[in-house]
C-alpha cells in the first residue's frame, strides 16, 4: 500500500512537472536585455517588467481586461443566479433543454460564436465597444457561472424555500432570505470562474475589438504576431506569479 502510494505521487510529480515547465520556460525570455524575444546572452534586465508600467499602451490594456472582466463576471453571475434558482424553483418539463441551450456556448465552437457575435454587433452599432465587448463575454462566460450555481442548488434542501413559504415569506422574500444565503459559496465561485473566463478570453476579442478597445489578451497577441515584444514574457510571468499567489493563499484559506 506504502509502495503504490509513492509511486502515485511520483506519477502526480511527473505529471505536474511535465504541465509546469512550460510556463517556467518563459521566464528566462522575460530577463533578457535585448528589444527582442530572445534567451538573455549572460545580460539580464529588468527593463521589460518596467515598460509594462512605463507605456500606456499595456496599463490601458490592462484596465480595459480589467473592466471588462468584473462587468462581464457580475452580469452572467447575476444572469445564472436567476436562470438557476429559477429552473429549480419550477422544475419545469422542458428544464434540461433550457439547461442544454444555456450551455450551447461551451458546445459551439468559439470561432462560430464569434462570427454571429459580430454579425450581431455590427447590426446594433456595438462593434469595437466596451458595451459590445462586455455583451460578448458575457455570452461566453454565462454557461460556467450557471454550471457553478446548478451545483450549488443541488445541494440545497427543498425544504428550506417551502418552510419559509409556508411561515408567510414571499417568493421574493424566501429566494433573497433563503435560497441566495444558503448557496453564497456558489455564487462567489460562479463570479470568480466568469471573472476568469473573462479575462482570458481571446477567441470572441479577436473578432469584436481591436482598434478602439484592446484588451490584455488582444494586446499580447499582436505583439507575438507582429513584434515579438519581450514584455509578452514579461506581463505572462506576472500573471504566472499571481495565478501562484492567488492558490496558494485559497489553499492556506482551506486548511485553517
């Protein structure tokens, strides 16, 4: 038993190690001194990290993935949380199918749902916007907020809503009192994975932004298609280190 317990976390090493080096190769790329993506030649600088805070370019970028991001992550939350709760509270003959069409974005492949999604801008006069940009997404992102919060609702006892209906509490009164108390946990990873989501998203920004909004994602796309900029490294290998920092204090935060 000892023996096949070793040798499971020696694979689990193996496996993580083989996911992680990747992304530890491009920290080198970040330190180099040269205006290009290249190995540092025995010189390091820090001069790319400080570019990053030094041109608007990357801070505005950074802002807007920012922006984004939370809006995008608070409308699909809210939109799942009543998509959800209401699905549960009626159960109703065509439920799964309603399920099944919300979850139709994470089915479809990105490229067709960009497409329609600029079609679609184009018509409303919504192409290149925040507003357009932030529509997007949360078309995108509303199947893994409704995916956090149906699992939420799963464990949630029944018998909790009709008690409170029946002691006088209105619907209203039993979904804000009781049901939105009782699934807090839900709601809060529903937001953290759509806020994600958002941040990273690229395939649907390529298509509805570029020239008037760039988010971080598109910014660091043109410039490994078109410049090679070592800043690339650089913003990646923060984002790296904030990924780390971000589980590392979730994972304190269980275990006390």
């Amino acid at each position: 038993m000892f023996g096949t317990s070793r040798l499971g976390g020696f694979l689990a090493g193996v496996a993580g190690l083989f996911l992680l080096l990747p992304l530890a190769a491009v920290i080198p790329f970040s330190f180099t001194a040269k205006r290009f993506l290249s190995m540092p030649d025995g010189e390091y600088s820090f001069r790319h990290y400080l570019a990053i805070f030094d041109t608007d370019t990357w801070l505005s970028s950074i802002g807007t993935s920012t922006l984004v991001a939370l809006l995008s992550s608070v409308i699909a939350t809210a939109l799942a949380a009543a998509f959800g709760i209401g699905v549960w509270l009626r159960r109703p003959a065509s439920g799964r199918f309603l399920i099944g069409l919300v979850l139709l974005p994470i089915i479809v492949p990105p490229v067709t749902s960009a497409v329609a999604l600029y079609f679609l801008l184009a018509q409303i006069g919504l192409l290149d916007t925040i507003p357009g940009l932030v529509l997007s997404h949360v078309v995108m992102i509303v199947p893994f907020a409704v995916i956090a919060i149906l699992g939420a609702l799963s464990r949630l006892d029944r018998n909790l809503e009709l008690a409170a209906r029946n002691l006088g509490a209105s619907q209203l009164q039993s979904i804000f009192r009781v049901i939105l108390p009782n699934i807090r946990f839900g709601l809060f990873a529903a937001w953290f994975v759509s806020l994600v989501m958002s941040w990273e998203e690229s395939s649907v920004t390529l298509f509805v932004s570029g020239v008037n909004v760039i988010t971080l994602p598109k910014r660091i796309w043109d410039n490994l298609r078109l410049d090679l900029d070592p800043a690339v490294a650089a913003i990646s290998v923060i984002m790296i280190v904030a990924t780390a920092l971000v589980i590392l204090f979730r994972n304190s935060q269980a275990g006390s």
